[in-house]
C-alpha cells in the first residue's frame, strides 16, 4: 500500500512537471509568435492582429467582473467608449502625450466603474444585467448631446492622428501601436493572473460563491463588487483608449449595444473565469464575423449565429475549458499507462527469515 502511495505520488510529481513545462513552452511559442507578427505581417494584418490584443483586454476586464465576479453585465461597451472619448478629448483638446492618456482613460473608468458598481451591488442576474443594458444603451445618445459637443464632436465624432514612432526606430506607426499595445496587454494579463491566484482573487471567487458565507468571515462583500466592477471597467477603458488610438476615430455610433453583446460573447466562447479564454474570445469576435461575411454575403448574421450556436454546444465552458478537459483526459491516459507498467512489473521475492 505504502508503495502504490509512494509510486502515484511520484506520478503525479511527474505529471505536474510536464503540466509545467508544457506551459511554460506554450507560452514562450505564443510571446515569440506575437512579436513576430509586426515582422511578417502585412499592415492590415498587424492592423487586425492588434485590434485583436485590444479585444483581450476588453474582455479580460469583463471576464473579471462576470466570470470571476459572477457579476452578469449587458454594458461594458459603454465603459470601452468612455475610455476612448477619454483619449480621443484628451489628444485633441488638451494636446495631452498619447502614451499618458491611456492611465487617464483607465482612471476615469475606474471611477466611473466603482460609482456605478455601487447601487448595482443591490442588484443580481437580470436586474444588474438589466441596469448595465440600460447604461450601453444611453451613452451613444449622451455623446450626441449638443452641451458637450465641443468636447466630443456630437454625431460627426473626433478623428485623431497616429501617433509618430519614437527613438527612429524603423517601424511603421502600425507596427509601434501594435508594440505599444501588446506591452499593455502583457502587463495587465500577468497583473490580472497573480491578483485572481492571490489573496484577492479568492476573496472576489468567495464573495461570488457565497456572499453569506464571505459576510460570516468579516468581509465587506458590497465594497468587494464595488471594486470589482470599477476595476473591471478599468482595464475595458484602457482597451478603448488604445482602439481610439489604433483606428484614429471616435463617434456614438462606434459604441452602441451591439458592442457590449460581442464582449459577452467573447468571454462566453472563450471561457469563463479564464485568464487565457479572453485571448481566444478576442479571436473570434474578430475573425469570425469577417468569415462570415465572406461565407455569405447575403446573411452574415446567420452564418454567424449558426457558428455561435455550433461553438457553445461543442464547447460549453469555453475554448479554455475544451482545452483544460483535453489536458484531463491526456493526463489520466499518462497515469493509467504508468498504473499499468507498475502492476506489470515482477515482485522480488521475499527471503523467508530463519
């Protein structure tokens, strides 16, 4: 008995080593591939490509309210065009460094986010999904007001220019974006990795599991989501900052609800409560549509609907949990081979004592 102990033990040593190493390849395989595309890629795919990194820190910030929050939100576009705007009016206006606008916009969110998320700590499921609509549907609407049309362009929007390369380096300003964008996005993703892993992550995981049971133990479970959802809209600011940036225009009609929809359904086909499934929801909202656009020129929204409807009856939990269950089964496959060449192996026998 001690050695079967022993001998699964040693398996499962084994097996999280690989788990590691796996991992560990994976990722630089992915941080090689990313740096590459600036290299190989022509401008509208390095355009592409970075609206893509853009798209994962959206939903990253989304993913942490909803799947880790289990805080069910239909506006976050909203909190994406505000930190546009932010930037947008901030350039513009105030001839402000780009590279500075980009804290500004995620500050103004983080504001915004916690102010919101306050009353909204009263709400659950529908009636917070209900109020977070009502948010993504009125902001085009405030943007179009004529007493803050000098700052935000009313329906015309504000259109920018991109920004020079700095340090004559020889990029073009796509690829500098693309750099600027991708450094961004590596930065919050291991910011937002160590938080969910710490302290923190497991008292926003607690207070979504049981708000009573988090209450009992002295936590301020009102303030918890308060903060969660302001920081969640932080990080989707910061994504509309460097959108504004990227395609050199902000207007209403950019951010309407039907952005809020495609981050929901990001964080739905790329996994909930998934620090990788943000970058592949971000994948798809990007790509998918445009292949179904070339699939059928004449009903793209049903191309689109019948992948969407195909993807989550496939994959339930996401592309990171088909991924996570292909890990399972692979290493259960490794333990019953290494269980079986165990029992397979001849016993010394034992010298009988005199």
């Amino acid at each position: 008995m001690v050695a079967g102990a022993f001998d699964r033990g040693i398996a499962g040593a084994q097996r999280d080593g690989v788990a590691r190493r796996a991992l560990s390849v994976a990722t630089v395989v992915a941080i090689v591939a990313a740096c590459a595309i600036p290299l190989w890629g022509s401008p509208y795919q390095v355009f592409q490509m970075t609206l893509v990194v853009i798209d994962a820190i959206a939903l990253l910030g989304l993913n942490l309210l909803t799947g880790y929050g289990g805080q069910i939100s239909l506006g976050h576009g909203a909190f994406f065009g505000v930190g546009a705007y932010t930037t947008a009016v901030l350039i513009h206006s105030w001839n402000v460094p780009y590279l500075l606008t980009l804290p500004c916009a995620g500050l103004v969110c983080l504001a915004l986010g916690f102010v919101f998320g306050l009353p909204a700590v009263r709400l659950d499921g529908l009636h917070l999904a209900l109020a977070t609509f009502a948010l993504g549907v009125v902001l085009p609407q405030v943007l179009k007001y004529k007493g803050i049309e000098a700052w935000t362009g009313g329906v015309q929007g504000i259109s920018l220019e991109k920004p020079a390369v700095p340090f004559g380096l020889p990029l073009s300003p796509d690829q500098w974006l693309y750099c600027v964008a991708l450094a961004v996005a590596a930065g919050l993703f291991a910011l937002a990795r160590n938080v969910m892993r710490g302290a923190t992550g497991r008292v926003i995981v607690g207070v979504r599991d049981s708000p009573v049971a988090a209450s009992s133990v002295g936590i301020d479970t009102a303030l918890t989501k308060a903060a969660t959802f302001g920081v969640s809209a932080m990080l989707t600011g910061i994504a509309g900052a460097l959108s504004a940036l990227v395609v050199q225009f902000v207007g209403p009609d950019s951010f309407t609800i039907f952005l809020s929809i495609s981050l929901l359904v990001g964080i739905v086909v790329g996994g909930l409560a998934s620090i990788s499934g943000a970058v592949f929801g971000a994948l798809f909202i990007q790509f998918v549509p445009n292949l179904a656009d070339d699939v059928s020129k004449a009903a793209p929204s049903a191309v689109y609907g019948v992948v969407l409807i195909v993807s989550v009856y496939l994959m339930p939990y996401g592309v990171s949990g088909l991924l996570r269950k292909a890990k399972a089964r692979a290493f259960a496959w490794i333990d019953a081979r290494h269980s079986r060449s165990v029992t397979s192996q001849p016993t010394k026998p034992t010298k009988q004592g005199s």
